[in-house]
C-alpha cells in the first residue's frame, strides 16, 4: 500500500466511487502534466448528500457542517484523480482548489468553511498539497449542497 493510500486508511477513509456528472461536462480533463477536476458536490459514501450538507450555510447548514461538507467535496475531489491516474502518487503538487459555498444573505466566514477541503488535503498529501486557492459565496449550487469543490493537480 503506497503512502497516500495509507494516510487515507488511518485517517478512516475510504474513497467512493466517482460521482458520474450530472450535466453536459466530463468529471476530469488530463493534460501532459495537469488533471484538471470538476467541481465535486458533498455526495456521501451512500451517493446522496447528507441532510446537514443540503442547503445555505450560515442559514440551515451550520458553518461546522459547511466545513464537513467541503471535506467530502474533497474526498470526492481524490476518488476522481485516482479514477483519472490510477494511482495517487503520481500527483506532484495540488496547484489550486476552487471553492464555492452556497450561503445565506449576510454570511461572510467563507473561508473557514474552505478548509475542510484544504485542510483533508494538506493532511492527506502533506506538502504536495498545499495549494492556491479562491473561495466564492454563491446563491445556489447543484443539487442544494451548501459547498462544491474543484481542483487543479499536477502530476507524473
């Protein structure tokens, strides 16, 4: 078992099968040297998203659940780059995340939220993980999430 996929299993988690997309795009593009990800909505390990990670953050989603909602869009976010490469390892860096939260009228503490896709991904590919990153308040997201993630890896 290679390293990342060792963390995974200490930290208890186990990567779900890929999301298939919901619309007119592909989950993943490669390119020589960049895989480039979709935006991945908090689908749990069931394939629905959990009560507490449906609807506005700072309004029915608490900010604690907003930030456990990007950690599964996270998790989401590296079961599509083991679909796209095989194997973990060969990402060398995880260049950007984009993050989006669905949020109330007047809620601001988006960041925080952002953090549990940041932080699961610093925790899990260690200095290779460390990234860029933008985080956006939005109005709506698919499906009534409260977080969408996606990712720019570079890999070998």
């Amino acid at each position: 078992m290679n390293q990342i996929e060792t963390r995974l299993k200490e930290m208890g988690i186990t990567l779900p099968t890929p999301a298939a997309p919901v619309a007119n795009y592909v989950p993943f593009v490669l390119t020589k040297s960049l895989l480039i990800i979709s935006g991945q909505v908090a689908f749990g390990a069931d394939g629905a998203i959990a009560p507490e990670h449906k609807g506005k953050v700072g309004g029915s989603v608490s900010p604690e659940a907003g930030q456990a909602a990007a950690k599964v869009c996270a998790i989401n976010v590296l079961a599509q780059a083991k679909a796209a490469l095989g194997d973990l390892e060969r990402i060398k860096a995880c260049l950007r995340l984009g993050g989006f939260i669905n949020v109330a009228p007047g809620f601001s503490a988006i960041a925080p939220v952002m953090n549990g896709a940041s932080d699961l991904l610093v925790d899990v590919l260690g200095h290779k993980g460390r990234h860029a990153r933008s985080t956006i308040g939005v109005a709506e997201l698919p499906l009534d999430s409260a977080v969408e993630v996606e990712a720019m890896f570079e890999f070998e």
